[in-house]
C-alpha cells in the first residue's frame, strides 16, 4: 500500500522525481516546512551524561557512549528539537500526512518489531524518553525505509593496488528528495558502546540504523535501494539490520555472513570494505543475496542488480559514467579524483551527502550540508575524531 512502483525497465533507476517532488512540494508548502535560505544554525555543541555534540571542521559529530538505554536518551535529548523538527516537517509529510503515518507506524510494529535485537529496542526506548515521542513513532524513524523507497544513490569503491596511497576507498553519493531542509540536518553518529564495536554512521537526527557508516574494525558500508517486487516486511528494519552487521563484521566476508544469515526486508545494494582491501557489492531481496566482486580492482554500483542471478535490465545513465570513468582511468586512483567522480554523477537537487570512507586508516572525507554535497569542499574526520 505504502511502497512506490514504478516501470524500472522503462524509466531507467531513478524514481519519477518531477511529480514527486511536484507533490512533496504542495505538501511542503501546506504545512510550512522551512526553506534552505534560513540561516538558524541547527545544531550547537552541548552535553549530556556522556554524549556529547561537537563539531570538527563544520560538520556535526554526535557521540554516544554507554548502554544501549543509555546512548538513546543521550541521543534524544541532544537532538530532541532537530528530531521533531525532521518528524513533523519531513517524515510525515514524506509519507503522506499524519493519517498515513499513523497507519504506517502501526503496521511497522505489527510486522517487523518482533525481529528487532532487544539492545535496538531499548535504545528506542531511551530515545523516546529523551525526546517526548512514542517508541511507536521512533520505530516509524528506523523502518519508514522499508514502507516507501526513495533513495537513489551511488558508490564506486578502488582496491589498494589502484589507490595512489594504497589505501582502500569507499566513495559514495547518497541523494533523496530534500523537501528544502534535509540537507541542513545531516551528521555523523558514532556510537561508543560498553559492549561491542564503536561504528560512525553519516545520517540525520532520530535515525539509529546506518544507510553509510565505518566501524573501528575498518569495515566500511553503503547500501542503495533496489526497487523490485521481491520484499517483505516480516524481518527486522533495514538500516538497522546493516549496522547490526556492521558492528559484527570483522571484515568483509564477515558482513556478508551477517546479511547471509539474516530475515531480510528489502532489495537493496550493499557495497562494503575492509581495511584489507576486500570488497564486495551485495545484491539483496528478502529471499536472496548475491556477491558481485571487484572488477580489475575496482567496483561499483548505483540502483539495480548487475549478478548474473539477479540481473535486471535497467539503463542507468550513472552507472554507465561510472563504468566509462573505470575504464578511461589507468592509473591509480587519489581521493580528489573520487570526489570529481561523485559530483559527475550526483542528482543535483538531492544529493545531500557524499563521502569517501578509508577503512585502513577509519578516516572519512565528508561534504554535508548543502546541495549537491559532492560538489564539496569535503572535510576530513580523522580516526581521531571519531574512535579516540
């Protein structure tokens, strides 16, 4: 009821973005969302208990240390006015008013809760102490993805051999619909726990799941929506389910299996690295996993599946650059180049994130907060910045 369709074969992998944004638009308009030349700062640096809001070199970086109980609230209430802010004038309009979000968080629950590790369930619970909402509406943060796909993306990954450093790099364009104001609330979280892997993932306010994220262990990840008609949502909420493999992965194989073993949701791209050099792209639906390796020590992907088991017949203009960069390229690979590269393919108005994920060195070149983010400049996050 919720999920968008639409003719993949004709219309290549991106979603019809006029009438969308056309309707998201009015939407936008009708509820007075604030637009992109508002200039209130939005986030402040501030503490609680021991997260703590800082930023490094302009960009937000929120930490959170503790419990599971414990890194949610510390979530909630350092970001409690960006979370209702993103709630009430992206989410719900972005799912088509509050009637339909209302049904959403409902059916959410009744299907895919059951599945949620009970460590993500109480830092669900914290979040919601910390910032006023229901933990009915924090999971409607963490599963909105599942009920409707819009996420158009990119990612082109370079092994060592073909990195001018010989360090591995993840590149990687995230672009959805803004609604004038998504740009403006993007961060990097990293979450510090008394138990288990410390992971960085570049997302928004509310969100705990990772779309983008590298953990001290040197995996790095990016996923892309894949629209098929081979998803359920009788399994636990994706981008929770990546960063649960992101913080049981010691490498890429290692995630793979995490993926392999799991009750799956959507169709999904998945490229993911390692500090080694592994790199894989893993082609999902809830049913299935495919690994594409990397090509000539290069690989890449954008919105459709490439393996031969999956294999859809899709023309994507961006995958074509990508492909076309890949083979005019002989040389070695530096991170300026990548960044050129991501901001030839980019969706102008929706790219509101690109970065560069060096899981040797757990370091990354990040451009938020505007549009298009490739466009830059890119600040670097140091190991230091991230997991001291």
């Amino acid at each position: 009821m919720l999920r968008q369709g639409f003719d993949f074969k004709r219309h290549g992998c991106i979603v019809r973005w006029g009438l969308f944004l056309l309707a998201m638009g009015l939407v936008f308009q009708a509820v007075g969302v604030a637009t992109a030349s508002e200039k209130t700062k939005v986030f402040v640096p501030a503490t609680h208990e021991q997260g703590k809001l800082v930023e490094v070199s302009g960009v937000p970086v929120l930490h959170l240390s503790g419990s599971p109980f414990a890194m949610g609230e510390q979530h909630g209430v350092l970001l409690r006015d960006q979370i209702r802010r993103l709630y009430s004038d992206y989410l719900v309009p972005f799912m088509g008013g509050p009637e339909i979000a209302n049904g959403a968080a409902y059916m959410a629950q009744s299907t895919m809760w059951s599945h949620v590790p009970e460590r993500y369930r109480r830092e669900m619970e914290g979040l919601a102490k910390g910032s006023g909402f229901t933990v009915q509406q924090i999971f409607l943060m963490q599963s909105f993805l599942d009920l409707k796909k819009m996420v158009a993306c990119s990612t082109f990954g370079v092994l060592p051999s073909r990195s001018e450093t010989g360090e591995p790099m993840l590149a990687r364009n995230l672009d959805f619909p803004s609604l004038g104001m998504a740009q403006k609330y993007s961060l990097v979280i990293v979450r510090h726990p008394e138990k288990g892997v410390a992971t960085a993932t570049i997302g928004w306010p509310g969100l705990l799941g990772t779309l983008s994220g590298l953990s001290e262990k040197g995996v790095a990840m990016a996923m892309m929506e894949v629209e098929t008609r081979r998803s359920s949502l009788h399994g636990m909420p994706y981008q929770l389910l990546y960063r649960w493999a992101l913080e049981n992965a010691k490498d890429v194989d290692g995630y793979i299996a995490q993926i392999q073993k799991a009750k799956r949701t959507a169709s999904n791209n998945i490229m993911v690295m390692d500090a080694s050099g592994g790199a894989a792209v893993l082609e999902l639906t809830a049913a299935k996993v495919a690994v594409r390796r990397a090509n000539k020590d290069i690989i890449l992907a954008t919105n459709h599946f490439e393996s031969s088991s999956l294999k859809q017949d899709v023309q994507c203009s961006r995958f074509k650059t990508l492909s076309r960069e890949a083979k005019r390229h002989s040389g070695a690979w530096t991170s300026k180049q990548l960044e050129r590269l991501l901001d030839k393919v980019d969706l102008a108005e929706m790219n509101l994130q690109a970065m560069i994920f060096f899981p040797r060195t757990r370091s990354i070149h990040l451009s938020v907060g505007r549009i298009p983010a490739a466009s830059g400049p890119y600040q670097k996050l140091g190991k230091s910045d991230l997991f001291p």
